[in-house]
C-alpha cells in the first residue's frame, strides 16, 4: 500500500461481460441511483452559478432556486474588485511556499530511501509525525515564535509556514516514489564513482517529473484552501484569499449573496482549473497522501 | 573516517528539515505544553509584562469541569460520528456503484470527487444559504427545496439547533469527503488480483455473492485508512464552522473554535490547554494506527 498507490488508480482492462449489451434491470438501476447523486452533488454548484448572476430583483426567498429574472454581471464585478489583491497574494504564497517544500521534500525522500544512513528509519517517523499534530496544539507559541523570529505578517509568515508543515507530507510521497526506483540504477552511478549529489542530481532527479508534479499540486491546492494559518498570520489586508472570501461573506456589510457567491466562484476557480486540467496527479496525491506510511 | 563519510552527508543533507521540524513541531509542542501549565490569562501577561506562575493542570481541570468546553466536546463527538458515517456511506457506495466497468464512468467520478478540490471557506459561502433556518413563507435554502419539491415536513433550523446543531455542518463536510473515500475504496476494488473474482465466477458466485464473500472481505484495510483520516480531518474541524455559523455561536462551537476565541482574548494558558487536548485526542486515534501499519509493513 505504498509506493504503487502514487498514480491514479489504474483503470482495469476486462473485457465486458456478456451481460454488458443486454438490457438489465440491475444496470439501469445503478445509472439511475448514479445519476441522481450526481444531481444531489451538483445542487450546491447550480445554487452558486445561479445566485452569482442574480441582481438586487431576485433577492425575495420565493425565487430563491428560480434563475435570474435578469442576468447580471455585477457581482462578478464586484467580488473581483474585492478579491482580486488577494488573489494577487494567494499566488505570490502558493508558488514559492510549494516550490521550495516539494525540493526539500524531494531531497529528504531520496535520503531516506535511497542514500540511508543508519537511524533513517527513526528519523522518517519523527518527521512523519508531524503532519498528524493538530496545529492547535502549536499555535499559541508558533504565533510568538513568528515574531520574535521578525518575520512580517502576511504573506512571508504564511510562506514559512506552509513550507514547514508541508515537509512531512512532501518527503512522505518522495520517500515511497523514490523506494520504486530500481536499487541497480544507484548502485551503478555509485561505482561510476559518483557522489551523494551528483547521483542525486543526474540519475534520481531526472526521474522524479511525475512525483514532483503530484507533490506540487498537492502543495498548491492546500495552502491556496487553507484557512487556519491564514486566520492566525494575517489579516485581511495583506492575507490569502480564504480569509479575504470569508470577510467577504460574512463581514458588516449587508450579507450580499451575490457577490459572496461570485467570490467564491473566483476563489475556487485556481484549484478548480488544476483538478481539471491535471485531475489523474490531483489524485495520485490524495492517494498518496492518504495512505500514510 | 571511513563511516563518518558514509553517515554525514546524508544527514547534512536532511538536515534543513532536521532542523525545523524539531523546532517547529517538538519544541513548539513542548512549550505549548509549558504554557498550558500557568496562569497566562490576560493580555499583560501574554505580552510578557506581568510573570505568569505554575499551575500545573489547574488549566485542564478547569476547562474539563466546564460546561462550555463539555459542550465543544459533545459537538466534536456528533460531528465526527456523522462525518464518518456519512462518508463512509456514500463513498462506500458510489464505488462499489462504480467498480464495474461501465460507460461515463469517468464523468461520475470526476463530478463525485471535484468538491474535494475546494476550499471550506469558499463551499462554507453557499452551504451558508443552503442551510437557512427560515422556514414557511421566508423560507429560502434547502428548506425551500424542500417545499417545492412536497417534502415540507424536513425543513428544519439546520445548525441554528444547541443540542444538535452541530451535525448540520457535517452536512457539507460529507459533501466535500465522500468522494474522497470513493477513490480510496476503488483503489481498494481494483487493487484486488483479477484471479479472485475470476475464481468465485468459475465457482458460480453471482454477482452479489462475490462481493459480499470475496471482495467486501478485502476492502477492510482500505476502510481502516479511511476511518482514520476522516476521523483525524473531524477532530479538527474548523474552517466549515467559521465560514458558516460564525465563531461567537455556541450552539456549533468545537474545541478548535475555543483555542480560537481564547486566543482572541489574550486566555493563552487555556488556549494552550484545548490545543493539547486535541493533540491527546488525535494522538488517541493515530499512534495505535501508525503502530498497526509498522506491524503489517514488517509481516
């Protein structure tokens, strides 16, 4: 359950049963129940796409699943003007803060499972450990530490702590890809007289593309959701765009469902678009990052 | 000489990490701990202006004693039961509905799993108007579905309910997790060898019987991981209750919206003190799991 549940699950060549061209009950009914949970996920979807296009006309409950009387852009408007600098930041986060966790991810993996030294074993569950500690039990110090270290609010702290607390999951889905690579390929750069690194960087690097896009995904996607640091570093002047979609939705003004419901259209398009584009590494990434250890 | 080469760069190069690791999550953890353990509760002495003395666990005493922070506990206990089932549940089923090859396969999948890419925060924005306690006339959200679609006995107030309001937000946890649990138990499904089935068909097994004797059976791993990581995801259930009942509402608050408000009111000790008991709670769950793997990987 390790190394092999990096990639999507594979999709199982069997050649269709007999029954397959036959009408059955038994099929029409699992489309039937599979399509109404399709229709049961998808409420909330229609609910966001039709509020977002409503204008102040449609605000009576009584119309309240109807589609717009008038379709208008306003909130869309709206909501960008708000969230457009988050969004801004949330990108000048989420790039650095997942290109440096997946590189040192990668190196500690390839140390760990490829380059051991004696302890590594011991060293790999202390470092595993920390993905299971609920940030709660280390944010009343963590906050203080970030000070007293000078680092600023905002963006550079967040940057920081994502890269940290991504570490364990980072060198977890290294460690159990590199453990895949065929011991030979090592051992003949080793007596090709190559050292540590340049085994790394000429033999292990080269193989990691498929294992260094599943992790950046991965990286990308929580830190653009997260929340929690978010709340406890910054503000909504110079946060991510949760906490700036949060405001949004729930802040003095009077609650807006248009523009909240825009707003978290635009928020969630970025990971949206990744899950679409890029959906079997999307979830060669959950697998791994599930099945831990 | 000779062994210190083949040790030391390997762990020069890990040791970035080495480094912040112990920092940021040992030491951290410790001081939390120490923390936990004064009578930091007002803001001169969270600055440091006023010394704060040992109490030991007079903090934990107190917050267990309290009926406010029992509270936080019984709503950790509801929604995580819910959360489970619920997950468990759909995604068990939309697996095995999706386990034999079949046509649009893909796209129910790809629609099961896509809330899974969202934030709580952003999916909070609409559960938020989903789940509207008006009711009747005013009714909007799912209770005014409810009546369009003749089901008006099911409108309720939702989250807006102090003894079990809190399992309306594990409504839109379920949402967003099921079809998580979906990939894992397909991957349980086609990680089962060909030959099984193959063996139970020669056997005549009909098609119901295979899966209740022979395939079911090995999907027990699978579920284990599951339970585990949806349980650990429960335990600190936060963002969803931020965005949708707001921090200050009693009736849906969990312990890690207590560490927040304390916090917010300079109460470091006791926010201290929640944050180690969640920490006793997830250690509760994922030390006895982790060991089982160990032992499994060693076999």
């Amino acid at each position: 359950m390790t190394a092999s549940t990096l990639t999507a699950p594979p999709e199982r060549q069997v050649p269709p049963t007999a029954t397959r061209s036959r009408f059955s009950v038994g099929r029409t009914a699992r489309y039937a129940l599979l399509l109404f949970f399709l229709v049961l996920v998808l409420i909330p979807v229609y609910v966001l796409l039709v509020t977002s296009f409503k204008g102040a006309g449609d605000a009576a409950p009584s119309r309240a699943w109807n589609l717009p009387q008038v379709w208008t852009l306003e909130n869309w408007q709206l909501a960008w003007e708000t969230l457009s600098p988050a969004i801004v930041r949330t990108l000048q986060m989420v790039v650095p803060a997942a290109l440096i966790s997946s590189f040192l991810g990668s190196i500690n993996g390839f140390v760990l499972s490829r380059w051991r030294f004696r302890g590594a074993d011991l060293v790999f569950t202390l470092i595993l450990f920390g993905m299971f500690i609920p940030y709660q039990a280390v944010m009343i110090p963590l906050s203080q530490l970030v000070i007293d270290l000078g680092i600023p609010s905002g963006i550079p702290s967040l940057i920081l702590l994502h890269v940290i607390y991504g570490l364990p999951i980072t060198t977890l889905i290294f460690r159990n890809y590199y453990e895949s690579v065929p011991n030979e390929l090592i051992e003949a750069a080793r007596i090709d007289g190559a050292g540590m690194l340049r085994t790394y960087g000429s033999v292990v690097l080269p193989l990691s593309i498929p294992s260094f896009v599943v992790v950046l995904i991965w990286q990308f996607t929580s830190a653009w959701n997260d929340f929690l640091f978010a709340v406890f570093f910054s503000s909504s002047q110079n946060g991510p765009v949760t906490l700036a979609l949060n405001n949004l939705a729930n802040g003095a003004l009077l609650q807006n469902y248009g523009v909240s419901m825009s707003g978290a259209l635009l928020a969630s398009l970025p990971t949206l678009l990744v899950y679409i584009l890029l959906g079997k590494y999307f979830i060669g990434g959950l697998m791994s990052g599930s099945v831990k250890g | 000489m000779r062994t210190y080469k083949r040790w030391l760069p390997p762990l020069l190069l890990i040791s970035p990490t080495l480094v912040l690791l112990s920092v940021f999550v040992y030491g951290l953890l410790a001081v939390n701990v120490q923390t936990s353990m004064t009578d930091n509760h007002t803001s001169a002495q969270a600055a440091g202006v006023e010394p704060s003395v040992f109490v030991g666990l007079q903090n934990y005493l107190d917050l267990l004693g309290s009926d406010s922070f029992q509270h936080s506990l019984k709503n950790l206990l509801l929604y995580t039961v819910v959360f489970l089932v619920g997950t468990m549940a759909f995604g068990f089923l939309w697996a095995w509905l999706l386990d034999r090859p079949m046509r649009f396969e893909g796209i129910f999948r790809s629609v099961y799993l896509f809330p899974m890419a969202v934030s709580f925060v952003a999916s909070g924005v609409v559960w938020r108007w989903l789940l509207n306690s008006n009711q009747g006339e005013q009714a909007s959200g799912l209770n005014r579905l409810f009546q369009i679609v003749g089901l008006d006995f099911l409108q309720n107030n939702w989250w807006n309910n102090n003894s079990v309001g809190i399992t309306a937000i594990a409504i839109p946890a379920i949402w967003q997790l099921s079809g998580y649990v979906m990939a894992l138990f397909l991957a349980g499904f086609r990680g089962i060898p060909e030959e099984l089935r193959e063996a139970a068909r020669v056997d005549g097994a009909t098609e119901w019987k295979l899966y209740r004797h022979v395939l079911f059976p090995q999907l027990g791993p699978v579920a284990l991981s599951a339970v585990v990581i949806i349980g650990h995801m429960s335990l600190k259930a936060f963002d969803l209750i931020m965005a949708i009942s707001k921090p200050a509402n009693y009736q849906t608050k969990v312990p890690a919206i207590d560490m927040y408000q304390l916090k917010a009111s300079f109460d470091y000790a006791s926010s201290a003190a929640v944050g180690s008991i969640l920490l006793v709670i997830v250690a509760v769950l994922i030390i006895p799991y982790l060991v089982h793997l160990a032992r499994e990987g060693r076999r």
